[in-house]
C-alpha cells in the first residue's frame, strides 16, 4: 500500500489545489477574471499577511492600495468600470489606531483614482492581517473574455515584467528593494486597454505570473502557443504585475501598436496562437 499512498500524496502536492476547489461549483460565470451577469462584472480576492505580504515589506496604507488594485484590475481586463467595493477586514488585537488610519487612507487613494464607492463589508479580530475585497463594475460595451483565443492570433503583454519577482527575492535576502517595482505599487494599464478592447479577442491581467497564467488560457481555449520572442525566467515567472497579457489578430496588431505609442505604454508581442497543447515554462512566483 505504501507506494500508492506516497503517490497519491506526490500527486496532491504537486496538484493545481485552486483549479481543484473551482472544480466543485458548477456555475456557467466561474473561470474567468470576473463573473459576469448581466451589464454588471464581479471580482473577488483575498490579500492576507504571510501569503501576499508581510507588515515589514509594504506599509499598511500600501498594503490596502495594492488589496484594491488587484481587484480593479480584474474588473478593467473584462472591458468594465469599476464601480462599488465591499471590503472583509480581519485586523489583529494590537493593531494600532494610527495603523487603521493608514489602511483607511489606502483603501480611499485606490477608490479616488477609479471613481470607486465603498457600499459596506465586515470587519472581524484575527492573529493576522487579512483583506477581502468584493469589486462590481459595469460593462463598456461587450467583455472581453478569456476563451475567445483564435488560431493565429499574436499575443501580447503590456509594459515591462520581472520587477515584482525581483523585488520579493531582494526582500526574503532582507535586502533593500526599488521602492517603485510593481510589487509596492501596480500601475493599470485602463486607459489604453478600454481604447484597444475593440480590437482584442481576448485578455487577462498577469497575477500569477506569464507562464501560469498562459496555462490558463490554453486550458480554457484548448491551443498552444509558439514563441516568437524570447523571454527571461524573470518575464516568465514573476507574479503580481498586474499588467494585460491579450490576442490580437496579426491584421489588427498595428492599431493595437498605435494606441499604446498615444497611451506612451509597451507593448510587447511574444507569441502566436497555434494548435496543440502548452506546456508551462518556469514555476509560479507569486508570493
């Protein structure tokens, strides 16, 4: 029996536990970056001390910023606008009143740059840290969904990736990081990304980094992909960059190309939509 048990054990280790949990809800709105019902989108995400930070590393005015970020930027890959927020707190027994102020002033800076309303939430007493934000936006026009992937198509990331993993690896050396990598302050890409929707078949942010989140869509869409650029462990691998990873036809990538030079942002085609079946490249790197 024994060799079937480590088996069984290697094999849960080693398993997809998140795509495993999503497995026992059969609802036609799960799997993408948001839930979709209606003219409205729904996101939801969890920040928590010693998964996705620690109070040493981030302030907890930053702290809260990022814990909304997250969510806008779910809600802006799905060609909406962010709307109203409900906010879950678990705070520690010995938090301080100025440490609330602090969170407090972060959850308002995320909610004044996006026109954002909070509509309520609950707060509890915990050992740690923990935030829990429920995002709703409004739909543009139609959503740009993950499984819309066409054979073909060229895929794309905006901006720049690896800062966020570089940063977390000069943190667990107790170095001293750039204050101004993504993993203390994500910069949206909405204002470029709701000018070039139109010509996007589909898209997703980059949370989990390039390679894992490239194994989504292919799952999602059943293809392969065929690299036409080459990218570093770090492009490939950092997690939490929040940038737009999105296909375009080939005919369409120019006018993409252009209102990215008028938004003054990179893009970077990489990869072309083939048939077949992706394998990841790299581990996941996301805190």
């Amino acid at each position: 029996m024994k060799p079937c048990l480590n088996n069984f054990f290697i094999k849960y280790q080693t398993m997809d536990k998140e795509k495993f949990i999503i497995s026992h809800f059969k609802s036609k709105f799960i799997g993408d970056d948001c839930a979709v019902v209606g003219n409205l989108v729904y996101a939801k995400d969890l920040f928590c001390e010693n998964s996705h930070f620690k109070r040493g590393w981030l302030s907890h005015k930053e702290i809260a910023y990022k814990s909304m970020i997250v969510n806008i930027s779910d809600i802006i890959v799905m060609n909406a606008l962010p709307k109203y927020a409900l906010i879950g707190l678990s705070v520690p027994k010995n938090i301080k009143k100025d440490d609330i102020n602090a969170l407090y002033d972060g959850f308002n800076k995320a909610c004044r740059e996006f026109n954002i309303e909070i509509i309520g939430g609950d707060t509890i007493s915990s050992d740690l840290l923990s935030i829990s934000v429920t995002m709703i936006g409004e739909l543009i026009s139609k959503p740009t969904m993950r499984k819309n992937l066409k054979i073909g198509d060229i895929l794309c990331f905006t901006g720049k990736l690896g800062s966020s993993l570089k940063s977390l690896q000069i943190l667990q050396r107790l170095g001293k990081p750039n204050f101004k990598s993504r993993f203390f302050k994500p910069i949206l890409r909405d204002k470029f990304f709701y000018k070039s929707s139109k010509f996007i078949n589909a898209a997703m942010d980059i949370s989990d980094g390039l390679s894992r989140d490239l194994e989504r869509l292919a799952d999602i869409n059943g293809v392969n992909f065929k690299f036409i650029k080459k990218l570093s462990k770090f492009e490939l691998r950092s997690g939490e960059e929040y940038e737009i990873l999105f296909s375009v036809e080939k005919r369409k990538l120019n006018r993409v190309l252009n209102e990215a030079k008028k938004a003054r942002i990179k893009v970077t085609p990489f990869a072309k939509v083939i048939k077949g079946r992706y394998k990841r490249y790299g581990k996941t790197e996301h805190f």
